[in-house]
C-alpha cells in the first residue's frame, strides 16, 4: 500500500521463436539467490510471449521457481541448478477475474514450461487496483449524497482520500466470489496527519473487477477533532552524546545474498509476498558445518481489529497475503534505522505489470556488542573474576502496510541461539468519535472498544500476530518434537528428609497438528539419530515470549481464514507446496480449501521426518494515549531457537572480547 507503482511497462508481445536468449548479467551464486532485474524481465516476457498481454493483465508475483530441497542441500559452489520463475497472472476480466501460475525455464532460451488456471483465486491487491477502488465511491450518486450530508460537498472531494480495505470473507450472498475492497475516506485537506480527519461510519464495498459500488453503508457521522495529529512539526529535543554501536569493520563477509562469519553461514533474500526469507542456516562447530534450519520465513499475519461495528467489522487484515510484505519493503535509513557503518543491500520486486524496481537499503546487516555474555567469580578457590562481552550478527528488514510501519530482527549469537523478534511502529488506525473527552461517553459504549487519544479520534483496540515458518533441519532431516515438561513425583530415599522431586517428563508429538504447550513445558526438536560426546540426544529449544491467539469467538467469520491464530503453535511434516500458513490465496477466501486448518487434517507423521514448526509471535494491542499522533517502535514479538545438547560443552568458552 506504500508504493504507487503504477507506470506501465514497455514490453511487446512477440511470437517466442523471435526471442532472443537473453544474457544475465548477474549469474547466481547460490541456487536460491533472487530473480535478478534481468531474469524478472525475461520471464514477463515470457508471460507475454505466451498471450498475456493487454492493460488488463497484471503479475502481482514474479520470484524464484526454488529447485527441490534435496537439490539444494546437495549444491556444491560452482555448480548450476536450473533456473525457474514462478510468475503469478491476474487478468481483470468479468465475472471476478482469472488467476495463472506460470513455471518460466530461464536457461537458454526462457519459456513457458507450465501453464495453470487457479480457479476461484484472488491474488494480493494491486497498486493500481487500491488507486482505482479510491476513485469508485467518489462517483457514485449515494456515495456522493452520504459525503454531502456531512457537509462534503463536490468542491471538497479533491481533499478527500478515500482508503481502499481488504475486504475479508463474510458469507454475505451478494459479495460471494467477487474480488471486492472495502473503502471508506479520510478528510486530508490542509492536515499533515490524515488519520486525524476521518469521515466515520460510511463505506463502500467496491467490486474491483466491475468498478462499481455494490453495497454502502451509512449510519450517520461524527464531529472532527480539532486535532490535526501533526507529528512532524513537533519540535525536538536537544541532540544527545553519539552512541557507538559498532566499531568499524566486521567479522562477517558477504558474498551475492550468502554470508559467512566464524560461526554462522546462511543465505538471504527478499520475496515479493514474504519480505525477509533466510535458508541454509548453518552454525560452524570448530569447522564442522552442522545445519540448524533449511528455510525461515514470515508464513502469514493477522490483524483483526476488536471493535465490531459496522465501519470496523471488516477491518481483519491479512497483510502479507493480502497485500505483499516483500512488494512493500522500505528502504532502512543509515544511522537511524540502523548503524552507519552496516551493511545494506537492495531488493529487486516487481510492479503490478512486471517491471522490475529496486528498492535501496531494503536489508541492513549489523554486528551489536552483547554485555554480560559471559561472566564468574570462583569464590571458593579465589580465582580471578571472568568477564567476556559477546557479538551479535543481526539481520534487519522493514516493511509499511498502510498506517503500519513494521520491523523485523534475525539475530545469530556465537552460543548457536537464533533470536527473531518483531516491532511495530507508524499511526494507529483511527476512529471517528462522538466524544471530545472520555467523561462524556455516558453509556461506556462509544469507547468500549479502543480507547479515546484526542479530541473525537478513537484508536480501537487491535492483535497483531505473526506466523513464521521454520523449516528447522536439527544436524540433518530427521527430526521429532517433543515437550519436555518438569513434573513433581513423590520420593523416599535413604539419608533424605525430602518427599518428593521433580523429573523430566516427554510429550513426543507423534502426528501433525496444533501443539497446545503444558504448562512449564519445554519445546524441544531433536534429531534420535545424532549425540553429543556423553551421549545426549542433540537437539533445540524454541523458546517463544508474546506468542497469542485469536481474541474471537469461535464462530466468527475471520476466524475460519486466519485459524493458524488458533493456537500458538504447529507443526507438520515437510511438504514444498504448503508454506503459507492461511494458504496461498489468502485474499476473499473462506479457509475451506487451503490453509494449516486444512492440510493437518490428513494426520500425518511427525516422528523422525523433515519437520516444519509454524510458531506464532504478537501481542493485543490495547490502545493508549501515547500512541498518537505516532507510536514509539516497539518490539512486541519474540521467540529463541537455543542449543539444547546441541554441542559437547559451551560453545562459547573459546569467546574472545568483542571490541
């Protein structure tokens, strides 16, 4: 939602025996390396080649067609994997569209090697389809009645923003099946904040594909605040010391999206719809590369909104599949987003016709010095006190989806943990209120959903919560789960005036499925087949904090979609076509045919095989005053990945001093 590209590309559609073979100039240095510029344009033309053409043809994605995983973990440097795109094909053609999936052969001479209709898909929104569905409303007569009973007459419509929504799925008869988006308007003239002004309780239901208002809802306006939510001019504090948080150089290199440091290797990259996707995680055990995970990647999120009145009921956002996270990237500002002196890279993404676009900065890499890494005092044998700080590797990427700005933290430790985290910054999402102070909402109804942050502005009360796919490959593709939940039991020895203790006991996940965690329970993956030098069992412990669950009743319509948010918790076997945990058509869909929800119900074993882990991470956001006119970063969102017998001893013995 962030980016506007709406420029029309220049490719001509020409019979494929006239084709070229293009030659790329950036070959690939890992197979799972991104589409670059050049790869993108011969696969679109490609699709053009092929008959998809016209100005109602558009490829919401276009990224890597990746080669099988036991191609990749077989890949040696130097060798070539065939090259593939996957080009996704939206045509806006009555009745609701029609969706492709395109298998493009990139070496040699590019081509269309697969050529599926998806029926009943809908692709994430596109760019030109959020600035069409802004105009629709604005040329409907009731629409325009509904503005100029509010005192909007056509004169004030250039001052208008009228906001396109994902519309979500609610059974109603009327929107079934069609590609829709919800829009309702912010008043933004003269106002450097639009969520200051909005026109509350009116929206239309836009049908994308016959640009047209199929339905409208008006239950009467609100008084604007006399708030204009300026953040911008507010003035700034005097400028604080500089703090240093990385001394010049680093003790990692980076090669294409590979990077190497003395612990850690792994690849990188960003994808159109995931944003942030890491593979080949692998940590270096005095030169044994032992793998800890095949791939990591944001699956879905959800942000349902609590209040459920007629202009917020539908506010229930999907907003990797609905609208891209990858397609919305933002470029990290040097010295602010990150440290000066890190390491940025660019991401290469596609515009709703398929040109190619660079977004700069899109990924900073960064070492953070870690205090109290390692610290003792001997005081019985007087030895003299030890104290180590430690060096993180830390991987940053950002993305805005409409009024939210949000972060996201890979962080490699030198003790083999992997921590992920996610913050969220930008503007509440806000509500137009009759109350100019909290006193005057007599009834506690206008303000029972969300909280009141100026003068007629409300912020309802919302969740955010983030699904990421962790393919983990614990010292190889054979592992189990199990929980490791310490239990008292009685006891009765000789010489002890103790009645009871506590031990270990395991909870093996032996079939696919939500994993609801016991209480004071340990999440363990471990690979039977491995040991450490006593004999322990190797293994990881996903250590989860902010994890939450939908805030719905069970029979609510969203909750059906988003049912990944049902637990905090998956896991399934391995399987390349299920990586998205609300399906791949997440957009108007019902959760009947694709999603966790319904691959888990075949039941399938967990037990030594290539486990996925789907862990969620987020939190309720109870709305606050302090969130307006912008909220403070915050990080809201953790889990660990720790070494659990992993290693014969601390891996960490051997640290020097991070300097």
């Amino acid at each position: 939602m962030s980016r506007s590209q709406l420029g029309r590309s220049c490719f001509l559609a020409v019979c494929s025996c006239f084709l070229a073979a293009p030659s790329f100039a950036d070959t690939p240095l890992n197979p799972l390396d991104p589409l670059s510029a050049a790869e993108i344009t011969a696969a679109v033309e490609a699709a053009h080649a092929k008959g998809y053409v016209g100005d109602n043809t558009y490829f919401p994605v276009v990224r890597l067609d990746e080669p099988k995983k036991h191609q990749v973990m077989n890949w040696q440097p130097g060798e070539t994997l065939p090259r593939r795109a996957f080009v996704q094909v939206f045509q806006d053609v009555p009745p609701n569209g029609a969706t492709h999936e395109l298998i493009v052969k990139l070496d040699g001479q590019p081509k269309v090697i697969s050529d599926q209709l998806i029926p009943d898909a809908q692709p994430p929104v596109l760019n030109t389809e959020i600035f069409l569905a802004s105009q629709i409303p604005l040329q409907d007569p009731a629409f325009q009645q509904a503005l100029i009973s509010r005192g909007y007459g056509p004169e004030t419509w250039p001052g208008l923003f009228c906001l396109p929504l994902s519309a979500g799925n609610y059974h109603v008869p009327i929107e079934e099946g069609r590609r829709l988006m919800r829009v309702t308007c912010l008043d933004v003239a003269s106002v450097p904040n639009p969520w200051s002004r909005p026109i509350e309780n009116l929206t239309a239901v836009v049908d994308l594909i016959s640009k047209s208002v199929i339905e409208m809802y008006d239950f009467g306006g609100t008084p604007l605040s006399s708030d204009n939510g300026d953040y911008l001019g507010i003035p700034q504090a005097p400028a604080a010391h500089a703090i240093q948080v990385q001394s010049s150089g680093n003790d990692y290199t980076v090669t294409g999206n590979n990077l190497v440091s003395p612990r850690w290797q792994f690849h990188f990259k960003v994808e159109p719809r995931d944003g942030l996707m890491l593979s080949q995680v692998k940590y270096n055990d005095h030169g044994n590369l032992r793998s800890v995970m095949y791939r990591a990647n944001l699956s879905e999120t959800f942000v349902p909104y609590s209040d459920p009145t007629s202009n917020f009921y539908y506010r229930t956002y999907m907003d990797e599949g609905e609208y891209g996270f990858g397609k919305d990237s933002e470029s990290l500002i040097p010295g602010k987003d990150c440290p000066e002196n890190a390491t940025f890279y660019p991401a290469t993404i596609t515009d709703d016709y398929g040109s190619p676009i660079e977004i700069p900065n899109a990924v900073c890499i960064f070492e953070e010095k870690t205090y109290l890494e390692y610290h003792h005092s001997d005081i019985f044998l007087n030895y003299q006190e030890m104290a180590r700080t430690g060096r993180n590797i830390v991987v940053r990427y950002a993305t805005i989806v409409g009024n939210y700005d949000y972060f996201f933290d890979w962080s490699f430790h030198d003790d083999g943990t992997i921590a992920f985290r996610v913050g969220a910054g930008g503007t509440v999402e806000t509500k137009g209120q009759p109350e100019a102070k909290v006193q005057q909402d007599i009834s506690g109804e206008d303000l029972r959903w969300g909280s009141l942050v100026a003068d007629h502005i409300g912020a309802p009360n919302h969740q955010h919560i983030f699904n990421v796919r962790l393919d983990v490959d614990v010292d190889g593709t054979k592992n189990t789960l199990a929980q490791l939940t310490p239990t008292v039991v009685p006891a009765n020895y000789p010489g002890s005036h103790r009645t009871s203790g506590w031990t270990v006991v395991p909870t093996v996940a032996q079939r696919e499925g939500p994993i609801d965690p016991l209480e004071h329970t340990q999440i363990t993956v471990f690979n039977a087949q491995k040991h450490n030098k006593v004999g322990n069992t190797v293994g990881y412990v996903l250590e989860s904090e902010n994890d939450t669950t939908i805030l719905m009743s069970p029979d609510d319509p969203p909750v059906a979609r988003a049912a990944f948010g049902t637990h905090e918790l998956w896991v399934t076997p391995y399987d390349p076509t299920e990586v998205y945990a609300a399906g791949v058509y997440p957009y108007m869909a019902d959760g009947t045919t694709d999603g966790i929800q319904v691959w888990t119900q075949q039941h399938r074993n967990v037990q030594n095989t290539d486990l996925v882990l789907w862990a969620n991470v987020g939190f309720s956001h109870i709305t606050h005053s302090e969130n307006w006119p912008q909220m403070t970063t915050e990080w809201f969102g953790q889990f660990q990945l720790t070494p659990f017998n992993f290693f014969d001893s601390n891996p960490e013995a051997d640290l020097n001093d991070a300097q």
